[in-house]
C-alpha cells in the first residue's frame, strides 16, 4: 500500500492535471467528476445517471460517495473488502488546481441512497494507491485503491479475475451507478441512480476515441445514445453478474450517439487492487 503523500509526487500529478485540462478545453473528452453537497437541504435536482432509475443503498450495498471535506460528492466508488474502495485514479485529483486531494480532505460515504439523509456511515480515508502509470484518464490506468480508516460492516462486491475477458465482450450488459448528472448542462442527482448499457465492440470505441487502448480500457453504450455515466459518476462502478468489473472514467459528452462512456478495464489490474 502506498499512502497519498508517496504515490506521485507533486510534479507528476500537476502535469497529469494540466493534460487533462488541455484535452477538456478542446472539448476532446468530458472528465465524469462533479460536486453535489451531501445532506443538502435544497429539493431533489432533476439529474441522474441518463436513462437510468432510482436504486436503493440496499440493492447496492457496496456504493460509495466520495465527498470532500465540506461533505460535497464528487465521485463514486465500490467497496470490495470493508476497508477498501475502487475507484478512479482522477478522482484522487483535483483537476481544478491539478494538485493531488489531501488524505484528510476525502470521506467515503457508504450505505446511503440519497445524499440529503445522514443514513449509513461516513469514514476518513487513511492511504491511496494510484497505478503508477496513471498519467491523466484518457491516457488509461485509471484506478485507485482507497483504505477506509474505520472498516464499514455491509456487503461488498467481488472483483473481476486478473485476465478474465469474458465480461468484456460486445454485447454484455453491465449497469453502472452513481449521482451524476442527467445531461451535460444538468445538476447532479441527490440520489443513487443505476442503469444498464451494454459493452461495444472495440472498433467503436477506437473510432470514437483516438486514445482507446482496450488493455487498460472498455466503452459501454448504444449507438442511440440517451444511457450513459455523467458528470458526478467518475469512479462508480460497472457491474456485470454481480461482480465489479470497471469504474467510470471519462467520455465525450454524455449520452450522445455513437459517442460511449469509457471504462477502466480492471481485469487488467485484478491483482495489483487485491495487493493495494
């Protein structure tokens, strides 16, 4: 396990942050983070994962909101043992300064369904492992391992096998979950939404993504659009037969055609989150 302080230095994340930055200027790809403030007391947004529907923290006792200090939700996660988190390696940066978020500035909330509700239980986070070849989310390896500092008693979910390729053939069906937004423009959702899209074929997503490396990447959508991960969604998971087999990671737009959401591949990565 590396902790926060020595999982990049400094220098490596802000230049991380800075390609991100470049490629969301251009318009090139939209980065699936966002802020919802927990607990707030406004009434309930339109947003949520497009297409999708309401989902209870009892139908998927493994999500988790990542918050920040002031109690925002910003990205989403799953548990898969009761003091580790999976998540996407750009949600442990903040793209705004480029600088690497704190240990003391990230809570994992887990076992609440809509962020106004004080329900479940809220840690601190004590390390994070990010790959090492994380270099910004388009360039692929966008992954995290987060340890919780209390252990949290509820349901995890089982992780993919290192090199399993099953899940990851054109036409599975995974559903992804989170709070994000329900358009590009829109607000983010005060509660967990989930719907299911499909995995493309890898010469979609190559043609859509000039980057695409279906090593340490996968897209899932229709050719329609209208289901999709949103802003507020980075990190969530893509769940196929009950296991976690991809977080969230970035798209261009959100639910357009021929445009699918990107995924990281974690069968790739198995056996470095079992060992972070």
């Amino acid at each position: 396990m590396v902790s926060m302080a020595g999982h990049a230095s400094e220098g490596e994340a802000s230049r991380a942050a800075r390609k991100v930055r470049r490629l969301l200027a251009t318009g090139a790809v939209t980065v699936l983070a966002g802020v919802y403030p927990v607990a707030a007391a406004a009434a309930e947004p339109e947003a949520r994962v497009l297409g999708g529907s309401e989902t209870s923290a009892a139908e998927a006792p493994w999500i988790v909101a990542l918050t920040d200090d002031s109690d925002r939700q910003f990205c989403g996660g799953a548990l898969i043992s009761p003091i580790k988190v999976v998540t996407a390696a750009h949600c442990t940066v903040d793209l705004a300064t480029g600088k690497r978020r704190p240990l003391g500035g990230l809570r994992a909330v887990v076992g609440r369904s809509d962020l106004r509700t004080q329900e479940g239980v809220v840690s601190g986070i004590d390390a994070v492992w990010v790959h090492p070849r994380y270099e910004g989310f388009a360039s692929g390896h966008d992954v995290a391992v987060l340890t919780l500092r209390t252990p949290v008693d509820y349901r995890v979910l089982p992780l993919v096998g290192q090199g399993e390729t099953a899940p990851y053939q054109t036409g599975t069906v995974g559903r992804v979950y989170g709070w994000g937004r329900t358009s590009e423009s829109g607000a983010q959702s005060s509660v967990l939404r989930s719907v299911e899209v499909p995995v493309t074929a890898e010469a979609e997503c190559s043609r859509a993504y000039g980057g695409f490396d279906r090593s340490s990447m996968f897209c899932a959508g229709t050719p329609e659009g209208g289901r999709d991960a949103c802003g507020g969604d980075s990190g969530g998971p893509y769940v196929v037969d009950g296991r976690l087999v991809g977080v969230v990671s970035y798209g261009v737009g959100c639910g357009r055609p021929e445009q699918p959401g990107v995924y990281t591949r974690l069968a790739t990565y198995a056996g470095d989150i079992a060992g972070a």
